[in-house]
C-alpha cells in the first residue's frame, strides 16, 4: 500500500511537471513568434483580399 502511494504521488507531480513546463515553453513560442503568426496573417488576409474578390452582379 505504501508503494503504491509513492508511486501514485510520483506520478501526480511527474504530471503537474510536465504540464507546467509545457504552458512555459508554449507561452515561451508565442512570445517569440508572435510577429511572424501575426505577419502570416496579414499576408493570408492581403492575399485573399487581393485575388478572392466577389464579381459584382450587374444585371441590378
């Protein structure tokens, strides 16, 4: 029984670990390619704007 609780307080903490590491290093990736995402966007937003306009309906 008592391995079982240390095994178990193990993993409780392996876990909380690991999910506090990834929220730092994802924050972390954000921080730092934030720009180039947001850059990406005015471009796919630019490109769509430019070649995906609507055809004006002239028979109105």
């Amino acid at each position: 029984m008592f391995l079982f609780l240390a095994l178990l307080l193990i993993l409780v903490l392996l876990i909380a670990f690991i999910l506090i590491t990834i929220s730092v290093f994802g924050a972390g990736f954000i921080v730092v390619f934030g720009d180039v995402i947001v850059c990406i966007a005015i471009i796919v937003f630019l490109i769509k704007k430019i070649f995906f306009k609507k055809k004006k309906n002239k028979n109105k």
